[in-house]
C-alpha cells in the first residue's frame, strides 16, 4: 500500500472546492492510501476557508493552510511541502475535478523504482461546439498526444518525496518538479488513464492571459534551471497538430484561429520576460475558468489511450 499526501492550491475556489473535496475523499483506491489532504488558501476572501473548514470538521485528513496574502502559487505550493509527510506526494490545483479512480492510476507508475514524478491527464469540460471550447480541446489533445511521446506533466502531478520545495518565484511549477526530478537522475511519467477535469479559457482575454503567463515561466525555467519542456519545441507541436487535422471547413478555421492565439500567447510571453522584465508568478486569475461543472461519466475525446505510457 502506498501512502500519498495530496496538497490543494486554492484561490477564491468557492465555487469547486467543495465538489473536488468530495471527490477527493470518495476516490475508488486498492493499491493507494490517502493519507492526508492539505488546502492551502492564498489570500482567499470567498467562502473558501469556510468550506473547507466545514469539511475539515467531519473529515480528519483534511488540513485548511491559511496564506494571508497570495505569494504565488509556488510559495503556496511550499507551505504544503513543509508539512506533507508521505511517501509520495499529489498536487492539484483547486479548480479541477479528479475522475474516480485518477489517484490509484496517478501512483501506479511508481511501482518502477526509476520513476520520479508522474502526471494526469487533464480533460477539459469546455463546450467543443463553441470556438474557445474547440481551441481548449485542441490544445489539451495536443498535450495529451506530446505527453505520450515525452512526459509534459500539468494540473495534477504526483512526485516522490524527496522534492521538500520548489522556487518561490516560478510561474510554472509542475514544470520546475520536472526539472528537479530529472536532474535528481529519475524519469518521468506520463498516465493517461488518470483523468483530472479542468476548465479552460471562455474568452479569447483569458485564454492569452493564461499562455503568456505560461510562455514567459518557461522562458525563466530555462534561464533558471536549465530545462525546457517537451511543449516548448514547435516542431514537435506541428507534428502532433498535423495527425489532429480534421478536414472539414469550420474545423480547418477554428484550427488556424487556435494556432494563432497560441502564437500570440507565446509572443506576448517573450516580450513580458525579455522587454518588460516581468516574471509572472503571481498572476492575474482567469475567471472564465472558474465555473467548472460536473464531469462527464465517461471520456469521450478520440485520443483516449486507457493503460498507455510514457516516460522519459
């Protein structure tokens, strides 16, 4: 059996943390053990300490990490680590939604003694027939499809306990336990079976607010530790986008029109690190990505590879 300490990162999460708690708590676990349940709250003024504390009162793994003032996810991140005390550890971020059995597929791959860090595979709950919902579908596909080939790990990941704190002023975290791990000589993982439920961007504001914010992070990620992410190359990006190609009108459109914010996002990224000298790491939420419904009963993206692998 193995023991996993799960830490959630909460910002003004009324709206959802309560649903992930539960589904927290009610996760379908033969191999796993959940051991303990950090939410750390940054400066939260909703009813999001309340909530948590209610649950805190009937449920003794739940622990509320109040935060005075947002510092950044990674500063947040950290308080967890200082008092997670489990063989491996679980972050999420407190607008998601894990599937049933994600944390028992999420561990699994630590049964190879090499590998260090693993990662879900996170599933949007965004419209697909509407442009933004389309964008954010590609987008994910797209990451599922790299993660296959090489392990980009994001929005849950579990890692191995060694890792006691990341950089106060990354803005892209699971992507420095990345690096970490792999200079500690370990592989990665991706598990595709372990579903997380996110939101993405409702508006086109939002959507480059998140990309620019992600680009410039990984601009710092490797001027600071030397890593570059698997989704950082674009060849491999124009590799997977040309298997996706559906070859019908508004597909084609709407395809191109994701290219370019993405584009975009990446160009805004640069000129923040480079001419604005700004390192995002506590950044401006999205609000559009907030209101996340109830998940789907059952994965129905084409790409669904239950059991598949990748490691690096």
């Amino acid at each position: 059996m193995t023991t996993v300490s799960v830490g959630v990162m909460a910002y003004n999460e009324e709206r959802n943390i309560g649903k992930l708690l539960d589904a927290l708590t009610t996760q379908t676990l033969t191999d796993v053990s959940i051991g303990e349940i950090y939410v750390v709250s940054s400066g939260s003024t909703d009813r999001t300490d309340a909530i948590v504390e209610e649950w805190a009162d009937r449920e003794p793994r739940i622990t509320l990490v109040r935060q005075a003032e947002r510092e950044g996810k990674a500063s947040a991140i950290n308080l967890f680590l200082e008092r997670a005390d489990a063989e491996i550890f679980i972050l999420e971020s407190g607008d998601t939604l894990p599937a049933p059995e994600c944390v028992e597929n999420l561990v699994a791959p630590f049964a190879d003694p090499n590998v260090g860090m693993t990662g879900a595979r996170p599933t949007p709950v965004d419209d697909p027939e509407r442009f933004m919902g389309f964008v954010v579908h590609m987008l994910w596909r797209l990451h599922h499809r790299l993660a296959l080939r090489s392990p980009k790990l994001g929005e849950m990941v579990a890692f191995r306990s060694f890792v006691r704190a990341i950089p106060n002023d990354t803005a892209v975290d699971e992507a420095s336990i990345e690096a970490m791990v792999v200079d500690a000589g370990m592989s990665l993982a991706y598990a595709p079976d372990a579903i997380v439920y996110n939101k993405g961007a409702g508006d086109v504001r939002d959507f480059l607010k998140q990309r620019r914010r992600i680009y410039a992070g990984h601009i710092w990620l490797e001027k600071e530790q030397s890593y570059e992410v698997s989704t950082k190359k674009v060849g491999g990006i124009f590799a997977v986008l040309r298997e996706d190609l559906e070859f019908r009108p508004r597909s084609l459109l709407w395809t191109a029109g994701g290219v370019f914010l993405e584009a975009l996002g990446r160009a805004l990224g640069v000129i923040d690190y480079h001419v604005l000298k700004r390192n995002p790491y506590t950044w401006e939420v999205a609000e559009s990505t907030k209101s996340l419904d109830a998940p789907p009963r059952a994965e129905a993206d084409r790409d669904h590879h239950p059991g598949a692998r990748g490691s690096r």
